[in-house]
C-alpha cells in the first residue's frame, strides 16, 4: 500500500512541478529545493543533511551501470541551476556545483566545481556553500510576509 501511495505522489509531483525524484531516493533533513521545476532525482540518490539543489538539477546514472548508479551528495553541497551529476560518484561535503556543470567523476570536499564536463576551479569559499543564499527571512520579512498572506 505505501509503494502504491509513494508512486501516485511521484506521478502527481510530476504532473504539478513538471518534476520526477523517485520514492526510493533517500533525503536529509534541511533539504532546499530553490525553484524546484525540473528536477530529476533517480533511485539510488542520496542527499544528505542541509543540501540547496536550484531548477533543472539532474542526479541521475549514466546508462552504464546497474544496482547503485546515481550520486551521493553530501552534507552542505550547493548545486546550481541546471547542473547535471552523472552516475554513483561522491560530492563532498560543503562543495559547491556551479550552474550549467556536468560532474561525471568524485568531487573532493569543500571543492568549487563548473564547466561541461565539470572541473575543480578552487575552493567553495565558505564552511556550508548551501546556506550561502541565506534563505531565512528577517523577523520584519517574516511578519510582512504572514500579514499579506
């Protein structure tokens, strides 16, 4: 009955946000899924704690492998609108995915990725890339925003 269930919420989440992130995916908590349009997220996904994924992300496998075939990202991890990360490999921790990349091999922690395929261009700058987009409101911005609502 759950898988049943778990498979109508991915058809509906499809059909709605035009997005396709399969039940067996395993998510952390503080997961920021900014403009979530297009994501793709395939089964042997994992995402840890405190991760920002941006639209038209893909996680996915390369066609080449069965059984464990899509990455692991780790805790804190940036990942730039329209990235797309290839088959089982590790994103570091606190490492950042800059827009547009394809990551086809491991990414180190605390590494600045970007390019097609995507390359170590230097350091995330920062202890958790993720938080950067400071996405918390202000005491202000949160009541203007509850009010209008």
């Amino acid at each position: 009955m759950f898988a049943d269930f778990a498979l109508y919420l991915q058809s509906r989440s499809s059909d709605v946000f035009q997005t396709d992130i399969n039940p067996a995916a395993v998510f952390g908590k503080g997961i920021f899924l900014d403009h979530a349009t297009g994501l793709v997220v395939g089964a042997t996904s994992v995402i840890d704690d405190d991760v920002s994924i941006l639209q038209n992300v893909t996680l996915g496998g390369t066609g080449n492998e069965a059984g464990d075939r899509h990455p692991k990202v780790r805790r804190g991890v940036m990942i730039g609108a329209g990235a797309k990360i290839l088959g089982n490999i590790e994103i570091g921790a606190c490492s950042r995915i800059a827009a547009g990349s394809v990551v086809l091999h491991p990414v180190p922690p605390n590494t600045t990725m970007a390019g097609v395929p995507a390359r170590a261009v230097g350091t995330a700058g920062c202890a958790e890339p993720s938080r950067s987009m400071n996405q918390i409101l202000s005491q202000l911005a949160y009541d203007s925003f509850t009010y209008t609502i």
